[in-house]
C-alpha cells in the first residue's frame, strides 16, 4: 500500500473513550496523517472499515462485544490491513500481543498502567512511529502458524518429528540474531527448525519490558531448543537461545573457555535497549570467526553497522530478504554496509544455517 502525497488515515478502536481522545489528538497533530474515525468496539469498527477504507488501525486487545484477538483474526483473514495493537503492561497482555502479532499484526505499543493521559502522551512520539511503519508495512493474510501446538508436524506436536540433531560440533561457535518489527514471529520460525543441539543462540528483538519474559516462554513450549531470557553471567550454553530482557543490554563475554552473558542497564544505542548493536558489536570482538549471524525484519539501522564488524571478524551471515520482511530497514542497511554473505527468504535461513553447520561437523567430528 502506498500512502505517498497524501496523509495516513487512520481507525482508532478501544473501548475507552479517553484512549480514543488521546490517540485521536495524538494522531491529528502529525502533518502526515490523521484520524479518520474511531469506534468503540470491533462491530462498530468492521462498519466503519467497509465506509472509510483506513490505512492503519489502532486496536484495544480487551473490548466488549468481540475480543480483540477474535477480532484481529477475522479481520486478517477477510480483510489484511495494517494492524498497531493497544496493549496493558501486564502478563496476560504480553500473552495477548505476542498471539495479535502471530496473527499478523505488524507491532504494538504498551498503555501505562497509571497515568494514562501523561502516560499516552508521553508515548506519543513511539505510537506516531509505529503508525507510520505500520502504513509501509507488507501485511500478509492469516494462515494458521506453522509449529503452534497441535499443528501436525510441528517440534512438540502430537506425532511432530524431532528436527535431527546435528551430531558433534565445536561448543565454540554462537549465532547471533537481531530483530524489531515483525521480528517475535520471524524469531519463531528461524528457531522452530532447529535441532536440540544447535550451537547457543544470542537474540535481540526490540520489545519492552514486560514482554520479553512472555516471549521467551511461548517459543520455549514450541522449540526443541530451550528458549529463555538471558541472565547477567550465566554460561551460554548448546541448545539453548537467550533472549535480550527488554529495557536492558545484552551482550556477550569471555570467561576461561566459556562464553557468558552480560546483562547490564548501560544506555540506550541506536534509540533502542535491548540493542542488537550491542550484541553485534560484542560479537565481533568476542567470538570472531566463531560468531554466525543473522540479520531479521526491523524498521532503521539498528546493529547494521555491527554485523559489517562482525563480517569483518571472520563471522558468517544471513540476511532476510525483501519480499519476506514485514520491514526491510534493518536488513536492508544491513545488506548496504556490506555485512550478508547470503540474502534469504525466511523460511530459508535456518535450512542453510543448519546445512552449514552439518557440513562443518562432517569436516571435523563424526556423530557417534
């Protein structure tokens, strides 16, 4: 969709009429864009989209008459459009994000739980972004997702096999991932794939406080790989994927013959904390030609740069492609700095990982 030469119009849905005041003036003060209605619940909503034709919507996870996330689902299997969701900062409005992003989705931002009204306005500026990101974004129709619990076929699924293990390889090598928008349901499908004994994997998907922790528990119940948030100097371990806390850095270090996490309240890089910056940029100064990266869907240039260091290090790297990101910012800077030696479809990057990774161990240890 193209929104050039004329302003983004948006759909406000939440069931507060306060929220949908302070959203509706948030969205009228940006010289590109404005509100073009708002309602109070999804019924409402799925009238004024037929008449108004929005380029983005708002939408309120918890409404009355249809829930959001029913609502989200219908609308993006019968109507795909972009999609900024409205979440409570709470744990059971992590698990209802993460689900709206799954559903395609393209980001969302946290209400403050008081303070609404300073609270939103001091979010202006990132909920004003993510509209704008939202309008360029590439939505696609909902499909039920490849590796949710009881998808035959899937890790974890009733008669699902196991992806094979790799066999023997260097505790030495780590993969590094960076991500932002559309990132939590990229993340998911680079991770699905892979074996019990992959290699420790370091991830950074821009997200907030709050959601990390939820995060990394739903890709833990569908992986093979054990998924959890990293924790300030504990080892990096096979099999396992460590994921930045959000509202932190997160990077890596060398302690005797191990790798260790550090997580830290340094500044934030790039406008972001967790930064995937940060962890590039350690990657490249502490694991080397050790270090396999791989670059995700993201709005800007966060860690570009950092993966062009990590390049030059000796590291290997994946880049997504165009025609598969909701976002071609981050891989896209990435792919300018001269940091991919491929560039892949989604569902390609971890079939190559893998491949690579199996061809190495063929060159040094046999599987027993």
């Amino acid at each position: 969709m193209s929104t050039m030469g004329r302003k983004i119009r948006v759909l406000v849905v939440d069931d507060s009429a306060l929220v949908r005041s302070l959203l509706t003036g948030i969205i009228n003060r940006q010289h590109d864009m404005a509100c073009v209605g708002t309602a109070n619940d999804p019924l409402v909503a799925r009238e004024l989209i037929r008449e108004l034709d929005p380029d983005v919507l708002t939408l309120d996870v918890e409404m009355p008459r249809m829930d959001g996330i029913d609502f989200l689902g219908r609308l993006m299997r019968l109507r795909p459009m972009p999609v900024v969701m409205i979440s409570t900062l709470t744990e059971r409005g992590a698990e209802v994000t993460l689900k709206a992003l799954e559903l395609g989705a393209v980001d969302f931002v946290a209400k403050p739980r008081v303070g609404l009204a300073s609270g939103l306005d001091e979010l202006a500026a990132q909920i004003v972004d993510k509209v704008r990101v939202a309008a360029v974004a590439q939505v696609r129709r909902a499909v039920a997702p490849a590796g949710a619990p009881g998808v035959p076929g899937a890790p974890g699924a009733a008669g699902g096999a196991a992806p094979a293990l790799l066999g023997r390889l260097s505790t030495e090598k780590l993969i590094c991932i960076g991500a932002s928008t559309g990132g939590t349901e990229a993340i998911r499908k680079v991770l699905l794939p892979m074996p019990a004994d992959m290699p420790g994997i370091c991830i950074t998907q821009h997200m907030p406080p709050g959601f990390t922790t939820s995060f990394a528990a739903r890709l833990n119940g569908l992986c093979q790989i054990t998924v959890k948030e990293a924790v300030n100097a504990e080892r990096i371990l096979p099999g396992h994927a460590y994921i930045a806390p959000g509202g932190t850095q997160f990077h890596l270090a060398r302690s005797g013959a191990n790798y260790v996490a550090v997580v830290d309240d340094g500044p934030p890089v790039n406008r972001h904390k967790p930064s995937v910056a940060v962890l590039f940029q350690s990657a490249a100064t502490v694991l080397g030609p050790n270090a396999l990266g791989i670059m995700l869907t993201g709005m800007g240039s966060d860690g570009a740069a950092a993966m062009r260091q990590m390049k030059d290090a000796g590291s290997y790297n994946y880049v997504q492609d165009e025609a598969s990101c909701i976002v071609f910012g981050m891989p896209r800077e990435a792919i300018a700095h001269g940091a991919a030696d491929e560039v892949l479809p989604l569902g390609q990057i971890a079939p190559a990982l893998i491949a690579r990774l199996r061809a190495e161990t063929g060159r040094g240890h046999h599987r027993i």
